[in-house]
C-alpha cells in the first residue's frame, strides 16, 4: 500500500465524504476508529500527528502494554470480543466498549464501573446474520436486554454494533447493515432507549456501512497499511 497515513487517512476521508453524499448525510456525523491492533506505539503516534484522535484495540493484553507508549491525547476504544475475566482491566483501559455480546457481560461492566467509580459508554454487539461463528445477541434476544440495560446507573448503551459475513463484494454486506440500522430504529420505538450510534463497516465496506447509517467506521488495513490476513474477529 503506498503513500504515508496523511496520504492514506486524506483517501479515506474522501471516500468517507462520497459515501456521505450519496447518502444525504453530513460528514460530521460519521467519526473514524483507527484500528491500530498489532501497530505500534510509533504508528499510533504518527496517527495523532496526521490528526486521528480515536484507536481500537482487540484485545486486552495487547492494549495493556501499548496504551502506556502512547501519546495521552489518544482515546482509546475496545473492539474485540471480551471476556468477563478481562472486564476489569478493559473497564480500566478503554473509554468506549464496541462489542459487548451477552447480557451477562453488560452485568458485569455494570459492577465494575461502579467498583471503578466511572461511567461507560457501550455498544451491544448483535449477530444479525445468524452466524454461529460470530459472537453478539440475537436480534430476538435484544428487546430483553435493552429494558435491562435502562435500569443500569453506570453503563450507558449508546447504540448497537454488527460485523457481516466476510464477502469479496462490499455490496453483500448492506443486507446486513441496514437489518441493524432498522432494528436499532424499531427498539428505540419500542424500549424508549435513545440508540444514536452505530458500528458498522471496516476497510472493505465502509463505504456501504455509511450509506446505510454508520456512525463509526473501523478501519485499520486502510490506514495503517496490511497487517496479514483479516482474522474471523472481522475488526479489520
């Protein structure tokens, strides 16, 4: 991939603005996650420099020995499955939570934030394809854990997140995108929960993901440049 991340974060701006276009969004109301997982500290800083203020990471471990080597100006999201036993260090680490996949998770965080004494925003995590490879709550499952989520103090949902099926056509991925997006507008109706975000769409597909509603797009492979085969994690 040629050019620096200034050449390469300007091409993705550019196309992020099309895609906005086409769409009749404003610009302003789609934000970009660098996903900086196995980058090091030095591209997190040359992203900074290029302008980028958001990372998501997709693991504990590796953030735990990353975030202390950069810059404090990043801001700093977790965008990988988590698991329980990690949650209080993720609670410590990260300022958002992209993937939260079980109501037993959003319990957890719950109690952790408040151990912690902070507030967290979070996005649930739905498996709208049905694939039993992938992690997140069925959309039968949701309506249940939104009403749960309205009683919490500490943890506060703020939008639903999805990752499609891996496909070569980024076109086959808005069946997908807009089955969340119309989804999130349907509980919003139903549960009287605001759900402004959504998560949706990596360096294949981001494009669509706008088009169909994405507030946060994940994209690393884009910006950072290959990093080997994308993983069954699909978080770029």
């Amino acid at each position: 991939m040629s050019g620096g991340i200034e050449q390469r974060l300007a091409a993705i701006r550019e196309r992020m603005e099309r895609a906005c276009g086409r769409a009749g969004r404003d610009p302003e109301t789609v934000r970009l996650l660098a996903v900086s997982k196995t980058q090091g500290p030095e591209a997190v800083t040359a992203a900074l420099a290029a302008g980028l203020a958001d990372f998501g990471e997709n693991r504990v471990q590796e953030a735990r020995q990353k975030i202390p080597q950069c810059p404090a100006a990043a801001h700093w999201h977790l965008v990988g499955h988590l698991q329980t036993n990690k949650a209080r260090e993720a609670v410590r680490l990260f300022e958002r939570i992209h993937a939260v996949d079980s109501p037993r998770l959003l319990e957890t965080l719950e109690r952790l934030c408040q151990d912690e004494g902070r507030a967290l925003p979070v996005f649930l995590e739905v498996n709208v394809s049905g694939e039993r490879s992938k992690f997140g709550i069925s959309p039968a499952e949701l309506p249940g854990v939104l009403r749960a989520a309205g009683s919490l103090f500490r943890v506060r949902v703020e939008g639903l997140m999805t990752i499609p099926p891996i496909a070569e056509d980024p076109a086959e991925a808005r069946p997908f995108f807009r089955a969340l997006r119309e989804l999130r507008d349907r509980m919003q109706d139903e549960c009287g929960l605001p759900l402004p975000e959504l998560s949706m769409g990596m360096s294949h597909d981001f494009e669509v993901a706008i088009e169909e509603g994405a507030t946060w797009v994940r994209v690393g492979t884009s910006l950072f440049g290959p990093r080997g085969k994308a993983g069954e994690d699909g978080q770029d």
